[in-house]
C-alpha cells in the first residue's frame, strides 16, 4: 500500500538517529570493520535493508561496499551462528525482531475508510501522525538490525565468520528463503525440547561460584525485564492515546473559536494553538520513552535470553562432560571400549572447558554493555523528560500571561 | 483511602474559586453544599446533604442558614422554577442528572472508591447548580428558593421520576417536537433570534465534541496513572535483582520518580474532570435550556397566530349572523369576538415580552458564559503549570543518580 523510497539520503539518518543506534550497546567502533545500514527501502511486505560496509581487512575484495538485504537473511545468518558448534561459548547476538508495519498499516486503512466522516483539516492532521508514526516504525527497525550487525561487526571471534562476510560482500540474493511449515514445526519442537532440557540442566548445581550465581541472576533478572518492559509499553501507549485526545481537543476548539461571537473567540483561538504545541510535545515525550527506555528494556530481554541460552549450552556440555565421566568408569570396569570413552570424555572435556573459558568473559562483557546501556539511556531519558517539561512548562506560562493579560 | 482523600482537597480548592468570583461580584451571597451523610438502609437509603447560605442581602431572614436537603429536594426546586420562568422567557437552570446506576451502589453500600467519587461528583454538580440558579437576578428572590435555602422542613417532591433532569429534558424536546410538527412556518421578523438559535446550535455541536474529547482524556489519564503505577513497581524488582549496585540503586530511583509522576497523572485527571469536563457537561445542559426558551417563544407566537386565526372565523360567523336575523346568536357572536380580540391582544403581547425577555437573558448567559470560561480554562492551564513544574523537580533529582552510575 505504502511506498516509502527513505531516500531522502542524508537527512534520513540524522545526528539524533546516529546516537540511537549505540544505544543499547556500547561498542568499540574499529576501523579494520566498520559496518551500517545507509539506507533502507518500505515495500509492500518487505524491507529492503542496505548494508554498507567499509573494512581494512584483507578478506574483502574492496575497502567499501553495499549490498541489498531483507530480514530473512539476518536471521539465517543468526540461526547459522546459533547452530555453530564453535561459537557454543559466545553470547550470540540476538536476532533483529520482524518489521511489523500491520498496526500501523491496519491504522492507515482505517483512517482512508473514515474520510467522509471528518473535516479535511482533521482528516490531513491524522494522516500526517499516521505516516509520522509509520516512519518511527520503520527507523525503530533499521535500528535494531543494524544493532545486530554491530554486535557481530565488534566481536573478536564472530567477526571472521565465513557467513558473515559472505553476508556482508555478496551482492547477489542469499537464496535464503523463510522456513516452510515443516521446517517451522521441527523449530517449534526443537524448542519444546530444549526447554524441557533447560530444566533438566538448571537443576544441575554447578560447582564454579561465578557460573551458579551467574544462573540464579539471569533467571531472575531475564523475567523482571519481561515483565518491566511489557508495563512500559503499556504507560507508554496511554500516553499516546492522551497526546491523541488532546490533538482533537486542540481542533475543537479552534472551532469554537472560529464560531464564537463573544469575546470567547479570541480566548479559544490561543488556547488552541497552545494545546497543538503542547501536544506535540507530549507526543515526542511518549516517542523518547519508548526509544529510550522501552527499546532499551525490549533489547535486554532478548540479550538476556541470548546470555541464558550460553549457559543453557554450557550446561549441555557439563552434563555430557559427566556422562562421559561415569561411561569412562563403567568401561574401564568393565575393561570393555575402553579406548572409545576415553576419546569422547576428553572431546567432552575440552568442549566443556573451552565453553567455561570464553562464556565467563561473555557474561562479564554483558554486564558492562549492560550497565553502560541503561546509564547511557536512563541520562538521555532523564534529559530528554527535562527539556520537554520545560518546553511544556514555557508555553503554558507565557499563553497565560497573554491570557490573563487580556482581561 | 489516602488516595482519594488528596483528591477530595484538590476539588475543593478548584471549587472555591466559584465562591472567589461571586464575592468580586459584590454578589453578596455564599452557597456550599456538603457533608453528604446516608440516611437509613437498603434501596430506601438516600443522601443528605447540607447546604449553607451566607448572605448580607435583606431578603433572607438571617446571614447565616444551614439546612439539609436531599436529592430530589434539588429536582423539586427545578421543576418549580422551570414550570413558572420558562414559558416567560427565563433561562432556568438545569438540575443535575439522576443516574440509577451510581445511586444504587451507594444505596446497597458499596463503599469503594467509585461510589465516594459518585457522591462527590454529585454534592459538586449540586453545589454548582444552587450558584448558578442564584446568581439569576429574578431567581434569586422567587420564594420557593428562598424557601429552599432556608426553611428547616421542605415538602417532599413527589414524583421524582417527571422531575429528573432527564425529565425536565424530555419535557422542552415534547415542546420542541410540537413546535417542529407545526405546519405554519414562523416568520422570523427578527433577524436577531434566527441567528441565536443558529449560534446556539453550533455551540452545542462543538461543546458535545468537545466534552466527549476531555472525557477521554480523564479517562486515559486516568489509565496513564495506573500503567505507571505499574511499571513503577515492576522497575523497582528490576532494580532489586539488578546486581551491579549502583544501577539497582538508580532503577529503585526510577521506580520513585515513576511512582510520584503516577500521582501527578491521577491529579492531572482529576483537574481535567472537574474544571473541564463538568463545566462542559453543564453548559450542554445549559444550552439545551436556551434552546428550550427559544420554543417557548415559537409556542408563544403559534398560540398568538392561532388566537388570530380563531378571531378571524368569529369576525366571518357573526359577519353571517348579520343577515341570519338570530339576535341571541349574534350577541354570542359579538362577545365572542370582544373575548379573541382580547386574547390575540394578550398573546401579541405575551410575544412582545417573550422576546424582551429572552434578549436579556441572553445577553445575561454569554457574559456569564464569557466569565465562567475564561476562569476556568485560566486555573486549568495553572494546573497544567504545577504539573510540568512538579515533573521537573523530579526528573532533575533523578539525573545525577543516573549519572552517578559507574
């Protein structure tokens, strides 16, 4: 329905929307590989992402290319990280949500449906925050993929990945098409399992310190943000739909104005006006919370979840390290494939050990993204919530003085 | 419920403001309904509110008088009013609307927070009604509101259910159809009234949007408050398992904030339905009782046309009397003539009063129109003030715990 062509180039991805981007990760940018989303394109049911990267590597055949990407193959290219055997030991960034324009879509298409019903004026000031909040989505979603990109783009191991730069140069077509039902329903049980198995493997007490607090708090922690992030959703939401009402209060009156025959007119007219300002204000406020605060706790559910399923692996692999053990024993009770289980205990065993090594530094990385995050986030909230109170509070008091002066 | 109690105080300061301007008036008299107090038990209960009158004006027997009245009292004394002014042209104050729901709950005694918000709103809607009711010059000193505001026994109003504002409302749209059904089309000498009733029509168009606008803004304030509310806690167990200290201490921060703006959210909505969105309601009522005064008026000229019309045909019958050679008849005839002259000249004048009347009462209503808006939206945006300033001293107390992060 919506043809948005963002090329408008660089006014696209303003100063403002550079920043939100390192957002939710505070990221060493390194010139050997620097990778962005320069532009991106709204079709009928799909985005069409371009990845523009410059690098000093000599893997690349050039120092700077773009190629053409849609949210499919960012994930095939997380489910390739996921299903790799040597990266059980990282923290696996996690994947970009699915554009979802159907809210906003569902929005548009009613608004089209009840033209007759309304003023050409009001009907003209709703398509604008329509279309407003359509681009909000969509650079929201840029953000989050390029994030993704980032994430792989600073880690010291994911970063030489052969799928990742066979994502990054080749300008032709993955070929990766989505997942049939089949493929789906095996995802859907693979899952089942694994959280079955997760439980399992949570029971298992662990005897490092770091590893058993470091479960106890994600699981924990993993649930509040869930349940903070829903609730902020939700305040936010209200939020909008109080900017709205006062959106159509704010045309009313300029009505009321246009139509009064008593001093009244004059009155109304101001009071109007106020309320258009102010409500847009309160609009972005609602805006900056959900950049800066929803976006930030949505993102750390998903890191959060990426941070249980390391350890969920780490668990496999001390589990299977175990068994190993007791088979090694029963066979050289039994002096029986003695050779065998010695193999596998030491595969186990290094598998093990090797995930321990590089999951405690992931886990410590995390916190310090982490924590440097929400510092980031909840100063530019906090700054943000000031300037427009202010701006709020300056408006207010200087249409009043108007008003009261004109008794 | 310590909640509601501060809401309770913040009505009560908006609503002094109504006293503040009749004092500056020189209108020397002060109305406050309150204390409401359930009297007896079950689905025979019922309010009782007192009503005191301050008052240095000579009609009244003393300055100071306290009395209780009851819900219907109030109706009573609006169907009295309505049914001796309107048909004259006066522009009778509303009564505030009977509502079966919110009464039932307080009857059954159901004492949570929407039936002492019910009682509220009501003891408020009230209180405005005897102001506004008063501040009508001829109001003022018609008996039955001077019996009203001072007489320790009232009559009860029977037949309550006629007597609602409902009621009432439903008696001027009767008027209003008739008036409608009415084959002769007035013809408007006065450009003056046809433009009223349109300017009115308007008026009452964009007040009804503009009520059901705020009453969705109360209402998504009100849900704003609670979501924050909410999250406010749920950032606080965020906080708590927060393992890195000094962001668990700046997230139990944020919980704080969070939790003060809730409150400010809930104040904020309470200003929004008690300064604008009731003044609103009351002035759609009250529009509803000018355009009943205009079909007053219509009523008044169609009885006045009808009254000519009847005289016409007593002027044509003993016109053929003359030649009948019927003397008792023709007498009849004649004095019924004398009668319909008498009562065209009467309904001509009535017209002539009807109008006079409703000129002034007009230009009466829009300066007081003029006035009650101009108040109440300027201690509105004052609200909105203290808001933003509140928030402020908030956000500014949290920023260096955010800061201080490390």
């Amino acid at each position: 329905m919506m043809q948005e062509g963002l090329d408008d180039g660089p006014d696209f991805l303003s100063e403002e929307d550079r920043g939100l981007r390192a957002v939710n990760v505070d990221l060493q940018t390194d010139a050997t590989l620097q990778v962005d989303i320069s532009d991106a394109l709204s079709e009928r049911d799909k985005v069409k992402f371009t990845v523009h990267t410059k690098s000093t590597l000599p893997n690349f055949k050039q120092n700077e290319f773009s190629v053409v990407r849609q949210h499919e193959e960012f994930i095939w290219l997380h489910d390739s990280f996921v299903e790799n055997e040597e990266y059980a030991g990282y923290i696996i960034p996690p994947a970009p949500p699915r554009p979802d324009f159907d809210a906003s879509r569902e929005k548009l298409q009613k608004l089209g449906e009840g033209e007759g019903s309304m003023t050409k004026e009001e009907f003209t000031k709703m398509k604008q925050e329509l279309e407003a909040e359509y681009l909000a989505i969509f650079k929201k979603t840029v953000a989050m993929h390029e994030v993704f990109l980032c994430r792989v783009a600073a880690h010291p191991v994911l970063r030489k990945d052969l799928n990742f730069h066979v994502f990054l140069e080749y300008n032709q077509d993955l070929s990766v098409r989505g997942k049939n039902k089949k493929e789906k329903l095996e995802d859907f049980f693979k899952n089942v399992v694994k959280s079955a198995d997760g439980v399992l493997v949570a029971g298992v007490k662990d005897v490092d310190d770091f590893f058993e607090h470091e479960k106890t708090f994600l699981l924990e922690y993993h649930n509040r943000v869930k349940d903070s992030s829903a609730k902020s959703d939700r305040m936010i939401r209200s939020h909008k739909s109080a900017a709205d009402d006062i959106n159509r209060i704010a045309s009313t009156l300029y009505t009321l104005g246009t139509q009064d025959s008593t001093d009244l007119c004059k009155f109304f007219l101001k009071v109007s006006e106020l309320f258009e300002k102010t409500r847009k204000i309160e609009a972005r406020v609602a805006a900056d919370e959900d950049l800066k605060l929803a976006d930030l706790l949505k993102y750390y559910l998903r890191e959060s979840q990426a941070a249980k399923d390391l350890l969920y692996r780490r668990g496999r692999a001390l589990v299977d390290y175990e068994n190993a053990n007791k088979a090694l024993d029963k066979a050289r009770a039994k002096n029986k494939d003695v050779l065998q289980a010695e193999t596998t205990q030491q595969v186990c065993c290094q598998k093990f050990e090797k995930i321990s090594e590089s999951a405690k530094q992931e886990l410590i990385d995390f916190k310090t993204r982490r924590v440097a995050a929400f510092r980031k986030n909840l100063v530019e909230l906090a700054e943000l919530e000031l300037k427009h109170a202010k701006g709020n509070l300056q408006l207010l008091q200087s249409c009043l003085g108007v008003l009261k002066g004109d008794t | 419920m310590p909640h509601f109690r501060q809401n309770r105080l913040c009505l009560r300061e908006y609503f002094n403001m109504f006293n503040e301007e009749e004092n500056r008036d020189t209108f020397d008299i002060q109305i406050s309904v309150s204390d409401p107090e359930k009297v007896g038990d079950g689905m025979n209960a019922y309010m009782v509110y007192k009503v005191l009158t301050k008052t240095s004006l000579s009609i009244f027997s003393r300055d100071e008088v306290c009395v209780k009245r009851r819900f219907s009292d109030f109706l009573g004394l609006h169907s009295k009013l309505a049914s001796k002014y309107m048909h004259m042209g006066y522009i009778v104050p509303p009564a505030p609307e009977k509502s079966i729901v919110g009464m039932t709950k307080v009857k059954v005694g159901k004492e949570d927070l929407s039936s002492v918000e019910f009682v509220e709103k009501r003891r408020s809607a009230l209180e405005r009604y005897l102001l506004r009711t008063v501040k009508h010059p001829a109001l003022l000193k018609d008996p039955d509101v001077l019996q009203f505001l001072e007489s320790s026994e009232l009559p009860r109003a029977v037949s309550t259910q006629a007597l609602s504002g409902a009621g009432i409302l439903r008696m001027v749209n009767k008027a209003a159809d008739a008036v409608n059904k009415m084959t002769i089309k007035m013809n408007e000498s006065d450009a003056w009234f046809e433009e009223k009733q349109q300017q009115f029509e308007n008026l009452d168009v964009q007040l009804r949007k503009l009520h059901a606008s705020v009453e969705s803004l109360v209402c998504h304030r009100k849900e704003l408050s609670v979501n924050t509310a909410s999250f406010a806690k749920s950032a606080a167990m965020l906080g708590n398992s927060e393992d890195h200290t000094a962001l668990s201490r700046a997230l139990s921060q944020l919980a704080e904030v969070e939790e003060k703006i809730d409150q400010l959210h809930q104040d904020q909505a309470c200003a929004d339905f008690y300064l604008i969105s009731e003044l609103l309601g009351d002035y759609v009522r009250l529009i509803t009782a000018v355009k009943g005064v205009f079909d007053q008026r219509m009523k008044t000229w169609a009885k006045c046309q009808d009254a000519q019309v009847m005289l016409q045909r007593k002027r044509e019958a003993e016109a053929k009397l003359q030649h009948a050679n019927k003397p008792d008849k023709l007498q009849q005839a004649k004095d019924e003539i004398r009668e319909w002259e008498g009562k065209v000249q009467q309904g001509e004048r009535d017209f002539e009063q009807i109008s006079k009347n409703i000129r002034r009462e007009v230009g009466r209503f829009e300066k007081d129109r003029v006035k009650d808006f101009r108040v109440v939206i300027i201690k509105y945006l004052e609200s909105l003030v203290h808001t933003q300033q509140q928030m402020i001293k908030y956000w500014e107390a949290f920023l260096p715990e955010a800061k201080a992060i490390a």
